[in-house]
C-alpha cells in the first residue's frame, strides 16, 4: 500500500519548474490590476480636487 506521506516527503519539484516558478514569481511587469489600481487613484485624487 501506498504511505502517501512518505511519498509526499520524498517529493521534489523539477529544476525546471522550480526555476519557471521563480521566474513568473519575481516578474515586475504591470498587469491590469496594477493599471486599475493606478487609475482608480487618479480618479480619486482629481475627485478630491
């Protein structure tokens, strides 16, 4: 029978995906939710004015 615990701690992500991972997790590019945040900003601040 399987001890999916034991195999759980045997378990190790490929260097591949680890590196992939690391990469999209340290992208600094902007996505839309940083543009909406941006903009909902502008908005409040010329709101403001």
């Amino acid at each position: 029978m399987i001890d999916f615990e034991e195999e759980l701690a045997k378990f190790r992500p490929s260097e591949e995906i680890s590196k992939e991972r690391d990469e999209v997790e340290n992208d600094k590019s902007t996505d839309l939710s940083d543009i909406l945040t941006e903009l909902l900003k502008q908005i409040n601040e010329a709101a403001k004015s």
